[in-house]
C-alpha cells in the first residue's frame, strides 16, 4: 500500500476544505498553515510519525476536532486552536500539557490517555465546557485545585495513575456521573466526595482505601459501585 510520507503545500490552498482525514500514513511532518484552511472544522493525523506539530497550527480559525492520536510529540503540544472543542491525544509520548490548554475554553472532549503526563495544567479549571475527561494510564500523582471548576464535567477517566489524594475541590464536580479511579494509590478521599449527588457510576477498585466519606444515601443517583481489591 501507498503511505504519504509528507503533505504537498498545494494542500494549503483549498479554501474551501472542511474536513482533512491523513491518518494511518507515514507523515513526518504538518506544514504550517498561518493564514490558510480557513474553513478546516476537522483535522485527522493518527497513527502517522510526526514528532512536532507546527505552532501555526494554532491559527487554523475554524477548527474544532483535531485526532492525533499514536504520533510520537513528545515533550507537548504547541498553542492549539481556541475553537477547538475535541481534541483527541493518546498514546502520544506526552511528557506534560501546556499552560495555554486552559485557554480551549470550548473544549468538549478531551483524551490524552495512555501518554506519560505527571500533572495537569495549574489552570485546568478554566475549562468549563468540558464534558469528557480521559486521562487513562498516565502519571498522574495529583490534580489541580482548580479541578472542581469543570462544572460541565460528566465523566472523568484517570484508572491506572498514581494519584494518592484528590483535591477538596473535587466535590464540587456537580455534573458529574460516571468516575473511574480505579488503580490508583488513593489513601482517602475528600470530605466533599459527599456533594457528588449526579454521580452514577464509582470504580475505586485497586486503590488503598479502608473508609469512605460518604453514606450511600448520600448519593443517590448511584447505580454501580466497585470497591474490590481495597484493605
């Protein structure tokens, strides 16, 4: 089979493209777009070699869903879209997000599992549209204060870390309903684990724990709860 190896420039020019699909092919490279695809909505490039994604890529005005996922861009990303509101980054070699992440403010669904991430941004709060969280199988040894500001956050997936304690924030999550924190090194969980009233599904299986903060009427929308392999 063909594998495109680099993107030809006359790319650039399409004006009128709204959907670029490149994944599975063998690009090296994203050529730096400022000031072109103006109306580019989705951007596809899993499972290709790019190492480094151009900072103009930032500058793509229109774009909303970008799939990265399999391509060797370790340390981080660069400044991306603040339209973006998917964004699709695992099994990347990421070593830690950028700062500027916060800024997505329209980002709706976010994966960076399976990457080697130790924390999040300071200011990940900030993202208040975020809906989706995956974050499976990274390093991850604490969140953020600032976690319990994602008020839209539904599902939050960060199984197989090594987080040894969540932020008091963390209750605060009040539009949350399926977490999985299971295979973790959670000794306690916050007095405020209590205000999650939408939760609906709770893994805390493989962590340390040997108490838990709440009653079950404390949460009742509650329908699956797994706790094996705790003291």
């Amino acid at each position: 089979p063909t594998h495109a190896t680099r993107l030809p420039d006359s790319f650039l020019e399409l004006d009128q493209l709204c959907d670029l699909g490149l994944s599975n092919n063998r690009l090296k490279t994203f050529p730096a777009a400022r000031g072109k695809l103006p109306c580019l909505r989705s951007l596809r490039l899993t499972g290709n070699r790019i190492s480094k994604l151009p900072d103009e890529i930032g500058c793509l005005a229109a774009l909303q869903s970008l799939q990265l996922q399999g391509n060797p861009l370790r340390p981080t990303l660069p400044q991306l879209p603040c339209t973006l509101r998917r964004l699709e980054a695992a099994s990347c070699w990421l070593e830690f997000l950028p700062e500027s992440l916060a800024d997505l403010v329209a980002l709706e669904f976010l994966d960076v599992s399976r990457n080697q991430l130790r924390a999040l941004p300071g200011g990940f709060g900030r993202l208040r549209s975020l809906q989706v969280l995956l974050g499976v199988g990274n390093k991850l040894a604490a969140l953020p204060e600032t976690f319990g500001k994602l008020q839209s956050l539904r599902t939050c997936m960060l199984n197989a870390n090594k987080l040894s304690e969540l932020p008091n924030t963390f209750g605060e999550l009040a539009a949350l309903e399926e977490l999985s924190l299971a295979e973790n090194c959670l000794v306690r969980l916050p007095g405020s684990f209590a205000q999650l009233r939408s939760v609906q599904s709770l893994e805390l299986s493989r962590n340390q724990l040997a108490s838990l903060p709440f009653e079950p009427s404390q949460l009742p929308q509650l329908q699956k709860l797994e706790l094996a392999g705790n003291p």
